[in-house]
C-alpha cells in the first residue's frame, strides 16, 4: 500500500472578490494559487487516480496533488479556464440539484 502523502486542494468559490466569504478564494489568489502549484513541481491528479494508487491498482505520480471543486458555483468555469491554460487538471463536484439555481452553475 502507497503511504504518501497527497495535498487535496479543496476549492468552492472563486469570485472576483472573496467579499470576506469563507468558502471563497479571489480570483487573483486562485492564480497565485496556480503558480505556486506550477513552481512546486507536483502533478495534478484526480482523486479517482489516488484512490487507485491507493489500492496498489495503479502507480500514483510522485508530488501527486489533487485539486477539487465543491458544488459548482456559476464561477467554477472561470477558475477552470485558468487551470486549463496552465495545463492543470481538477475535479469539479457538481451538485445537480443546484444547477440553474442562485449563484451555482448553469446547464
């Protein structure tokens, strides 16, 4: 069994502005964030591939990181682009019964 240790970076909001929200992250510390994630030199993986590594069903990737999204608030696609344009991967938890509804993700 694999016994290292993986940082999960847990996000939930990344507005523009954190307006004192204790579940957000600004955008702009969000990209911070991405830089420090890049200078690391960790891999982004998800956390279906540690679970598997895990089990010894799969090697994980030295410096493995994993970055998740929780719920899927209307400005996830944002920090997903900066994430895509950095050529990291994350996992984007949506709560489907949410969809269209207050400030969460559009269908």
């Amino acid at each position: 069994m694999n016994s290292q240790t993986i940082p999960v970076l847990l996000y939930h909001g990344v507005p523009a502005s954190a307006n004192g929200d204790p579940l957000a992250v600004a955008r702009e510390q969000f990209a911070s964030h991405i830089e420090a994630i890049l200078d690391s030199g960790r891999t982004p993986v998800t956390v279906g591939e540690i679970a598997a590594g895990l089990r010894g069903e799969r090697p994980l990737a030295d410096h493995a990181v994993a970055i998740t999204f929780d719920d899927a608030y209307d400005d996830t696609l944002d920090a997903v682009e900066l994430l895509c344009a950095s050529q990291l991967r994350a996992g984007v938890y949506v709560t489907t019964g949410q969809v269209d509804t207050g400030s969460m993700i559009r269908g």
